[in-house]
C-alpha cells in the first residue's frame, strides 16, 4: 500500500484532480483552501437524476457551493467557468 493511502479509498481520478485544479485556477485559491468535487443521484420528482457539487471550503472564510445538472465525468472546464464565474454560489 502506498504511503498515505487507506485501504478501501479509491485515489481521485485523473479526470476529478483536473476539475479541482481548474476550480483552484479559476478562483484563484490558495493550498490552504479544499475543492470537494462530489457526484450525487437524486431521487426526487423534477430532480436531474444526477448532479456533481463543486465546494470551496477556505480555512478563515465562508464556504461556497455550486450545484452543476450534470455527471462529473462530463463536466468541461468551460461548465466550470460558466458556474463559478457567472452565479452565485450557494
């Protein structure tokens, strides 16, 4: 097992670290702040029935969250500039 990996948790895919670096860039955080990138399935009537949610959690602010309609795996990093560039966060 490599050093600073558990067992039975997976490593972020190549896919994901690029969508939280670009997330980093766009905002331009710094390596104190964390990027959670999580895909959800929602069950509920009128619900897409899957969403990724993008959150910037600093260490000495507030934190900030996006909600994209749409799988992680398909997420550009145009999306990512429309949303976090063009809304406001929740």
């Amino acid at each position: 097992m490599a050093l600073g990996t558990r067992p039975g948790h997976p490593r972020p895919s190549p896919q994901l670290r690029e969508l939280k670096e670009t997330v980093r860039t766009l905002l331009a955080l710094d390596d104190d702040t964390a990027v959670m990138i999580r895909r959800l399935t929602c069950t509920e009537p009128g619900c897409p029935p899957v969403e990724t949610v993008v959150a910037v959690l600093p260490m000495d602010s507030t934190a900030r969250r996006w909600t994209l309609h749409q799988p992680t795996d398909q997420i550009t990093k145009a999306d990512l500039r429309a949303a976090l560039l063009n809304t406001q966060p929740r």
